[in-house]
C-alpha cells in the first residue's frame, strides 16, 4: 500500500488547481492534453466531461490520469464547463480544451496567469494582438 501524501506530486502553487476539460469525441487527443496539463500543473485535479461522446474519449482520459464524469446524452459545451466548474474541489478552475488549443505549455505567457492573487475571478486574452502581446487580466 502506498502513501497518499507521500506520493502525491508536488504542488507549483500555494493554492490547489483544477483543470476542467468539456470534451466531445477528442479521444485522438485527450490523453496527450491531459498528460501535458498534468506536467504544468503538478497534483491539479484534472476533470473531463465527457458530453456523450462516441469515441474513446471517456477509457482514454481515465487511463491518462483525469476523473471522468459522463453525461448520458450530448448537453453542449456550455453545460460541460458549468458541471466542471461545479464538481472542481480546488481553489483556482482553469478552462481547456480537449483539442489541445488551450496548450499551457506552449503558451507560456500568453493566456496564463502569471499572478492570480486574491482574485475570485480571472478572464484572460490568449489574443496575439492584445497589448504588447501580453495577456490581459481582469479580476473581480
């Protein structure tokens, strides 16, 4: 039997991370989005919701590490995001995409927060034309 606390990855943040992905047949991607995700953001809780997919989406998420909540028919992105949001246990929920477009790594500072504080709430530009081609943050 192993030690949960002892084996649990490092956390890079003072604050716990949940990664929330609304996915509908990406099971071409999901495993190398989640595995990618789980190296930026080591012990996030890692949350797939898969929207009635057709594919492998839900077998291939599980086994590359993420918890898995199936819808038993298609809802929409929307109502996907919105159940991520609500089942998330940690402190700060970032948005992705099961595709691979929401590329943390890739996109070092371009779409990430590089500060979040004390904010209930961030929106970020990922736009390349925003100013000075950094990313902008609002906070509520």
């Amino acid at each position: 039997m192993t030690d949960a606390v002892t084996d649990a990855p490092a956390r890079r943040w003072p604050f716990t991370v949940s990664v929330v992905i609304a996915a509908l047949n990406e099971a071409p991607t999901i495993g190398d989005v989640i595995a990618r995700t789980l190296a930026h953001c080591p012990g996030a809780e890692v949350l797939v919701i898969d929207d009635y997919s057709t594919d492998d989406t839900a077998a291939r998420a599980e086994a590359a590490g993420a918890r898995v909540i199936r819808r038993p028919y298609t809802l929409g992105q929307g109502a996907g995001v919105k159940t991520g949001v609500r089942s998330a246990t940690g402190e700060v929920v970032v948005l992705i995409d099961g595709d691979g477009q929401h590329d943390l790594p890739r996109r070092g500072g371009s779409g990430t927060a590089r500060s979040i504080g004390s904010a209930a709430t961030s929106w970020g530009s990922r736009c390349a034309t925003s100013r000075r081609g950094s990313a902008r943050f609002a906070a509520t």
